[in-house]
C-alpha cells in the first residue's frame, strides 16, 4: 500500500449525499416540532452557532467562536418561553417544573441527536472515481459511502471521529476553542452564580475535539504509514480545527511523498496554500486539482 486517501464531507456531497451541516439543520428544525430534545438543540444551536452555516467547517468555526461572556450568562439546560408549546412530547412537565427542569447536556444532546441524524443519511448512490481497495482511508466522514460504494474494507478505513457502522465509537463534533473555566468567575459574586458560570463554560469545553487524544488513541492507523508515497486530499475543507492530523499525516508518511490536494471553491484553494505553507510541504511535490 503506498497510497493515502484522506476524506472530507466534500466526497460525500460530490456524490448527491445530503450530508451537509445545512442537511442536517434542516432535518433536526423538522424534526424538532414534536421533540422536546431536538428543540432543545436547534434552541442552542440558533442562539450560540450561528444560523448562517453550509458547510461543517463553517459550523465548528461558529462554535468555536461563541462570546465567552453570553455563554457564561446563560442558563444552559433550560427552555427559553417562546419553545413552551403544548404539543411538543414532555413539555407540559418542563411547564410543571416552572421551568427548572433540567435536560441532557449540550454535548449529550447535541451527539444523541446527531447519531440518529446519520442514521436517516441515504448513501445508495452511484460511484464515479476509481478508488483502490488496497489503498488507505482516513476519512472524516461518519458515513458508509466508502465501504457500501466503492467497497473499501473497514479494516482500510479510519473514521477519525467515529462511524455510523460502530455503535460502540462515539460520532465526534466539535470546535477547538478551549477557554479556562475559571476566568468567568467574576470577584464578590455569589459562590453559586460563579459556580454556575464555570459549569456553563466547561458545557462548552465539552465540545472541544481532542484532537491530540484522538491521535493517540488511533496510533496504530499512523503507524502503517511509513510507507506511504502519495497523499490523495478529496473533499476536505482545509480548516485549522482538523490541522493535527495532517500534521500527523505529515510525520508518518515517507518525507518525499507526493501530496495531491483537491478544492472546490477558491476559498479552498487559498487554504492548501496556507496549508503547504504550515506543513511545509515542497512545492514540487504538491499538485493541486479542482475536485
């Protein structure tokens, strides 16, 4: 094996798959007219990421960008008045609890949901690309279009945050803004309100990705890369949230391996630049291609 694929949501939409952050907000507000858990994310997800959002890339940058101060000030966990509707499964008894009951955590729901959002993801589609079954796969995708459409085995593949054919691995989302907990504490106020402000944003810590432990804990995936010579980049947003990886990438792989980076948008050609640059890639030995 001396190939290297690495995969973002971009395959998955090239090949008519509604796997887009856009799909998945679109299926989770029709969903949440008689669920008081999905309300409960699109709730969060409106007030504090950002509704303006395409593609996952564009959905982590948000979260990740959430204003410490709001967050700190918010009750987490509770419904705002204007979701109090009757017809909405459990929501009399958030009613009864005047308004003091509290849900699942952002992460806990916010996973829960997405898990069964994946689920419902129609990935019968037709294969156009000549893939190698014998190559590599580090995919961040949490679908089965590489295993169902081009029959690429599992053992093959690394879902780096997790797969919709693994119940056991939790599906990964989340930003890389880390804040400390205990610079919202806020001097003279009341233990109880400082306590609940530090909850508030270790709640969002929670979405952090490990990034470094997720590495880690796929080490024996790297580990088979030492005789990698071509880097096949499809579908990938070039954001500096999944950076690590191809810094690991990188390291694993033979120092003149040749890397082939694919864009879509211009926007994505500007990030391989920048990419080539951080990574240090030689330029000779990277080809970039509109995918």
């Amino acid at each position: 094996m001396d190939t290297l694929y690495i995969v973002g949501n971009g395959f998955d939409i090239h090949h008519g798959i509604k796997s887009s952050y856009r799909d998945f907000h679109q299926w989770i507000k029709h969903e949440s007219v008689n669920n008081v858990r999905f309300a409960f994310t699109v709730f969060q997800l409106e007030k504090f990421f950002n509704d303006n959002c395409i593609l996952w890339s564009d959905f982590e940058h948000n979260m990740g960008e959430y204003d410490v101060e709001t967050v700190a000030n918010q009750r987490f966990g509770l419904f705002p008045e204007a979701l109090v509707i009757e017809d909405i499964e459990g929501m009399n008894d958030i009613v009864i609890s005047s308004g003091l009951s509290y849900l699942d955590s952002l992460s806990e729901t916010l996973t829960s949901v997405f898990r069964k959002w994946i689920k419902t993801i129609e990935t019968d589609k037709e294969p156009d690309m000549s893939l190698s079954d014998s190559a590599l796969y580090l995919t961040f995708n949490y679908t089965d279009t590489l295993e169902k459409l081009y029959g690429i085995p599992f053992s093959n593949i690394l879902h780096i945050h997790g797969s919709i054919l693994s119940e056991e691995t939790p599906l990964i989302v989340g930003h890389n803004h880390k804040v400390d907990p205990l610079s919202v504490a806020i001097k003279g106020n009341d233990f109880r309100d400082n306590n609940e402000r530090i909850d508030r944003i270790c709640e969002m810590n929670s979405l952090v990705k490990p990034c470094y432990e997720i590495i880690e804990r796929n080490s024996f995936f790297f580990e088979k890369l030492n005789t990698i010579s071509q880097i096949v980049v499809l579908g990938v947003s070039y954001n500096d949230i999944d950076l690590p990886y191809f810094r690991k990438v990188k390291a694993s792989v033979l120092p003149d391996a040749v890397w082939k980076m694919g864009w879509h948008t211009k926007k994505d050609k500007d990030k391989i630049d920048n990419y080539q640059h951080v990574l240090r890639l030689a330029g000779e030995k990277t080809l970039q291609f509109q995918f």
